[in-house]
C-alpha cells in the first residue's frame, strides 16, 4: 500500500512542478500601446443655452498591442469632468487606476480636448502604482472616440493610446 501512495505523490510532485512557470520579470522600462474600452455613467449640468458641465465615471478593460504589455488584460476605473461650450471641450481632467491581473495598480492623470460626444485627443502621465508598480513613471497620447450611448445617462467609448514606462 506505501509504494503506490508514495509513486502518486512522486508524479503529483512532478506535475506541479511542470505547471507552474515563474512570471517573466517586467522590464523596468518600455512601450505602452493599448486599445480600452469604456462604460460608464455620465451627469450633464446645463449652463444656459450653449454651456453643459459634463461629469463622469467610466470602468473598462485593456487589450495590450498583439496581446501583451504592462497593461494588458488591467481593468480600469476613471473619474473626470469637462465644460463645453458649443459643442467643444478644452479642459477635460480625468484620473484612473488600472488594476492589473496580478493585483498591482496603476495610477494615470490626464488632459484632453475634443468634441462632445464624438472624439478627443490627450496626453496622460502615470503618477504612481501599488506592489511591483510603485515608483512607475511614464506618459503618452491617446485619441478616444465615443460611439452612441447604450442608454440614457450611460456612456460607452474606446481609446487607443501609446506612450512609454519607467520603473524605478
């Protein structure tokens, strides 16, 4: 009886050690090119005829460019506002945390300007992180586009973005 329990947990040793691979170290600086979508709730305040104040929540998900990168597979939530004045925006602010897979986080400020619902173009800094991502710094453009809302009070778009990362 001892000889086959001992041959099964040689095999189990065995097979556990095959099927676990150590994580590829992250390189402590790179490219960052992504595709996120978003959703998200959105208030506007009318400000007279010609004037709103938009204010929004937005979560999403990340495609890292060919299916890889520091940001791939990274949830996101972000919080911003803008004022319009005739249809066009100069000031939009937003902050996010992306949540990667393993739990890190990442922190990115940004600014933007564009045309209510239709399409914006920005810059973004990373600001800081959590665990393997504290010290990151970085920053880069991104262009995004909002399709028409799924319903009222909702807004949905995706961004496409490029810039670069540096760990300490």
């Amino acid at each position: 009886m001892r000889k086959p329990v001992a041959a099964f947990a040689t095999l189990l040793v065995s097979f556990s050690a095959l099927a676990v691979d150590p994580p590829a170290p992250l390189p402590k600086e790179g490219g960052l090119s992504s595709l996120v979508g978003y959703s998200g709730s959105v208030k506007i305040l009318p400000l007279g005829k010609d004037r709103v104040q938009v204010t929004y929540e937005v979560m999403g998900v990340v495609v890292g460019e060919g299916g890889e990168g520091l940001l791939h597979n990274a949830s996101v939530r972000c919080l911003g506002a803008f004022h319009v004045v005739n249809g066009a925006f100069e000031d939009e602010s937003t902050s996010c945390v992306y949540t990667r897979p393993d739990g890190d986080q990442i922190f990115q400020v940004s600014k933007a300007t564009g045309r209510m619902g239709v399409a914006a173009r920005g810059t973004f800094t990373l600001v800081g992180g959590t665990g393997k991502m504290t010290g990151i710094t970085g920053g880069g453009e991104f262009t995004r586009t909002g399709v028409r809302s799924a319903a009222e009070g909702t807004a949905q778009s995706y961004a496409r973005s490029k810039g670069t990362y540096k760990l300490p």
